[in-house]
C-alpha cells in the first residue's frame, strides 16, 4: 500500500527543487515513488499542477509507433503514424495515474497566492536516510497518510536546520 504526502512551500519553487531532490533518492534506491506532482498557485490564483510524466506525449509516441508499424502492413505508414499518434495522444490525455488531480486541485486551492506543494506517493523508503536528505527544506505537511509519530518526524526534518 502506498503512502500520501503532500508539503506546502511557501514559494513557487521549492516544491520542483525537493521533487528534483526526491528524484535522485529514487535514483539511489533510496525510495520508491509511484507518484510525484507539483502544484503552484500563482499570484492571480489560479493552480496548476506539474506532472512528473507527460502522459499525452507518452500515448503520442507510443500510438505513432504502433500506428506506424500497422500502416506499414497496409501500405500506408504516414496516415497510420498520424492516426496512432492522436489515438495515443488522445487516450494519454485521459488517463490519470496515480494521485487524483481533481484531489490535488482542491487542495491546492486552499493555499496561499505565491505558493507551491509537493504531492508525493510513495511505494516504500529508507525513512531514516530520507528524511535526513530533506532536513532543513522547510514547509509545512498539509496531509499524509503516515501515523501521527512519522508525520511528526517528518514535520520536524522539514522544519529542522540544515547540518
């Protein structure tokens, strides 16, 4: 089962550089995210949320690829990369994986103009050597689904100074 955490910033872009940072632990084992999404609230209000994966560009490769390879069959590769690619396009487009965007919208919503917030599900972490690389980031957890003692730690890493 996967874990919930979701850490307001209060600048535009923390929340990118503590993903960025969360990246390079899953790069080293570290951690395992199923999901990692910015939001950003900027200074007219309006929220939008920077998906790790662009799910659209994704279904347009990958439905060029295989629209390719079935025009080549019919002997018509170019019609078939431009029907697979907006068939891929358009199914990527409606797919939604992992944290539910309309959740994250709504949440985001609340905070502040000028702002952002990191939502990130996580599969399993090494919580110790985590939470010491995200020690002194600051922010504040706006929800998670971690026991009251982890969220505490958590807070405390985030709010804690850098060594």
């Amino acid at each position: 089962m996967s874990t919930l955490v979701v850490i307001e910033y209060e600048d535009l872009y923390k929340a990118e550089e503590v993903r960025l940072k969360l990246l390079r632990m899953q790069k080293d084992f570290l951690i395992d995210m199923e999901d990692a999404v910015v939001a950003v609230k900027d200074d007219t209000g309006k929220v939008k949320l920077h998906q790790a994966v662009n799910l659209t560009a994704a279904g347009a490769m990958s439905g060029g690829f295989w629209g390719a390879l079935i025009g080549l069959i019919f002997l018509n590769p170019l019609l078939g990369v431009a029907a697979g690619a907006a068939a891929g396009a358009v199914s990527g487009a409606l797919t939604d994986v992992g944290i539910n965007d309309k959740f994250m919208k709504d949440l985001a919503a609340g905070m502040h103009s000028g702002s952002s917030a990191l939502f990130v599900l996580v599969r399993k972490a090494t919580p110790d050597r985590v939470l010491e690389e995200l020690q002194g980031t600051g922010g504040k957890v706006l929800k998670t689904s971690l026991t009251h003692e982890n969220e505490t730690k958590l807070q405390a890493a985030l709010s804690a100074a850098k060594k």
